[in-house]
C-alpha cells in the first residue's frame, strides 16, 4: 500500500505542474496576434490539459487501489476531486465552443483548489462506518462533478466581465470585480500561508481556560488573535496582539479568526502590490489583453451552458442521491444540517438563475454576475461550512 500511496501522490503532483505548464500556453493565446500561432499555442495547451487530467485519474485509481475505497472521504480527497471535475468540465466545454481564455482562467482556479486541498492530511485511512456505503461514490462524485461544471461558468462570467465592464469611470460594476479580484488575491494568501508555515512546521501553543478547563491550544501561523485568557507556551513564539473576545472561546474558534485575519490581510498586501505595479485597476490592467481574444456573446453562451449542465448533475448528486442516503444511514431524508441547507441554498440560487435567464432575458452583464454569485456558494460551502459550520458531515 505504501508503494501506491507515494506513487499516488507523485501522479497528483505531476499533474499540478502539467495543469501549470498549460496555463501558460493558454496565456500565450493572447500575446500572439497571428492566428496561426494562437491556435498552436491553444492546442498545445488543450494537449497539456489532457496529459495533466489523464495523470490526476492515475492518482485518483492507485490512491483507491492502495485505501480499498474511492478516494473521497475527506476534505484532502474530495477537494482534490472538485478540482480533477472543473478540469474534466473546462475539457469538454472546451471542445464544444474553442475559447483559449477559458484555460487562461479555469485551470488556475483548478490549480488553486488542489493547492487547497493539500493543506488537509494526505494520509490515507480507513472509511467510518457511516461512510462505508456505495452511496459514498455515487453522491459524492456526481455532487463534486455538477460543482465542476457550474464552476466553469464562473469562469465564463469572470471573463465577460473583465472584458466588458466599462473601466473608463469608477462604478458599482468595476468595484465588485475588484472586490471579486481581492476575494481570489485573500484564497491565495490563505494557501500561501497555510503551507508555508506547515512546511516550516510553526506551532505556538496556548493553555486557555474553555468551559472551566485550562485546555491547550495549538496555532499552526502567528497568533495576531490569542485565545481569550490565554497563556503563550510556547517559547520564542510571537506574542499576540489582542485577544478573541470572551464570547469567543470555542477550541479552535480564536484559531479559526487569525487565521480568517491573516487571510484577509495578505489578500490585502497581494491586492496592494499588483494594483502599486498596475497602477490602474486589476480589472482594467486585464480588460485590453481580453477585449480583443472575447466574443462576449459566445462567453456568455458558455456560462450559460455550463448552469444547464451543471444544475441537473448537482441537483442529482447534490440534493437526490444525498437524501437517498440520508434515508439509509439516519433514517430521514432531511435534518437541516449545515451541509444539507447550503445544497439546498445552491440549488435554490442556480434555479433562479435559469428562471431568470429564460424568463426574464437576463443575459450578458446580469448573467456574468449571478454565474460569480454562485461560484461564491459553492466555494462558502467548500471552505466555510466544512472548516467552520460544524455537522453531521464534519468527520470529512
């Protein structure tokens, strides 16, 4: 087992770089201005893609050969699996429609949710007895597949947006796409730093009082936020600046505030930095690299396909073979758990998507932004309810 194990993780990691190399191909798209060459550079990228794809299905057989089980039980599987679905999704899409800049977008943000997923414990371990059902496979998969799909209309709707929203003039439009831009600039400040400090192995320490008992608690980055009452253990560590306050005391709750803290600012230096360099807005630094390579009626097609597919995937596997399961394992198909009503909010938000677009002909601007909405959603329900919200689904 331990010989798949590393042959496992080494297939992960190649596939990372090959979806790395092919970003940059698909950056060369719209550099070069001869059509021939952007093709070339397109289909390279495109092959790439499928080499770095067919590798991460490498990693994800062996992983399940070395565990017995399909490699989706914990938060290190399953996000790893989102990010292998969003690029099986950008692969097919891209051979319907052949728009370059979808690989230029969607492969970093694949790129950033394996990242993500390499901040959980990769060991592999036996399933719990409430995960031990076929529904495992089928739930989780299709779930983690209509979550690709509707991701890569994110992608789509980022696109239009960048390329069309009128940078001449500060607006509502260009400030959400810069707050947009922050949002993704703080989820890469929080990976950077997540496995920086646990390459470094930092550990400070802290004995706390939680519920009448001195209880340690252990910070894996500077604690800017101490626990409240608390004493630093640890010594030579940096001495926190304030602390949680005393509604705060959770075991992990001042923990998981440094962390959302430290997040924010680092997204704050990264944003910082970029628009110091650009001197204009990100937004409108992009816009003329993208206006000419966007046909904003065909982007807006994409996302608008990628909800249609999507949506019934994630209503099946999300929704459907979720409350099958439910029925089996707990003897109700619904309990309102976190997990549960946050599927239900995603299902609720991609219906009136649809409704609106085929109802109420909101296309192009409108459409773009509801398909960023929505990947905010799902990416809520990825980080916040599986890290902060506890539940019956918190043993992943």
């Amino acid at each position: 087992m331990g010989d798949l194990s590393a042959i496992s993780g080494n297939l992960l990691y190649a596939a990372f770089f090959l979806y790395l190399i092919a970003t940059f191909f698909f950056g060369a798209t719209i550099r070069d201005k001869k059509r021939a060459k952007s093709r070339t550079a397109g289909n390279i990228g495109i092959s790439i893609t499928i080499l770095g794809f067919i590798t991460q299905v490498g990693y994800f057989i062996t992983r399940w050969i070395a565990s017995h089980h399909a490699p989706v039980s914990n938060l290190f599987e399953y996000t790893t699996f989102f990010g292998m679905m969003l690029v099986f999704a950008f692969i097919v899409l891209y051979f319907i429609y052949r728009v370059d800049l979808l690989g230029l977008f969607a492969l970093p943000i694949a790129l950033l949710i394996i990242a993500f997923a390499s901040m959980f414990p990769t060991e592999i371990s036996p399933l719990v007895p409430s995960l031990q059902s076929h529904w495992l496979y089928i739930h989780v998969t299709t779930a983690s597949l209509g979550q690709g799909i509707l991701s890569v209309s994110f992608v789509a709707g980022l696109i239009y947006l960048i390329s069309q929203i009128d940078q001449s003039k500060t607006s509502k439009h260009t400030s959400w796409l810069e707050f947009v831009i922050y949002t993704i600039a703080a989820v890469v400040a929080f990976i950077v730093l997540s496995s920086g400090f646990s390459a470094l192995n930092y550990q400070s320490v802290f004995q706390a009082p939680i519920e009448g008992q001195q209880t340690e608690i252990t910070y894996q980055m500077p604690a800017f936020i101490g626990p409240a009452d608390g004493d630093l253990v640890t010594e030579g560590a940096m001495q926190p600046l304030i602390e949680a306050p005393e509604w705060m005391r959770g075991e992990d709750a001042a923990v998981k505030l440094n962390t959302f803290i430290l997040s924010l600012l680092g997204g704050l230096l990264l944003y910082g930095v970029s628009r110091l360099l650009m001197r204009k807005r990100v937004g409108a630094f992009l816009q003329p690299m993208l206006r000419k390579k966007v046909n904003p009626e065909l982007v807006d097609e994409v996302s608008y396909r990628a909800v249609a597919i999507g949506f019934p995937v994630f209503t099946l596997g999300a929704l459907i073979f979720a409350m099958i399961w439910a029925q089996q394992a707990w003897d109700r198909f619904w309990g309102w758990d976190p997990k549960e009503v946050w599927a239900l909010i995603t299902f609720f938000f991609y219906a009136a998507y649809l409704h609106l677009r085929l109802s109420r002909g909101w296309h192009g601007m409108r459409s773009a932004w509801l398909a960023v909405g929505g990947f905010g959603i799902i990416m809520f329900n990825l980080i916040a309810v599986n890290l902060v919200i506890s539940g019956l689904h918190s043993y992943a």
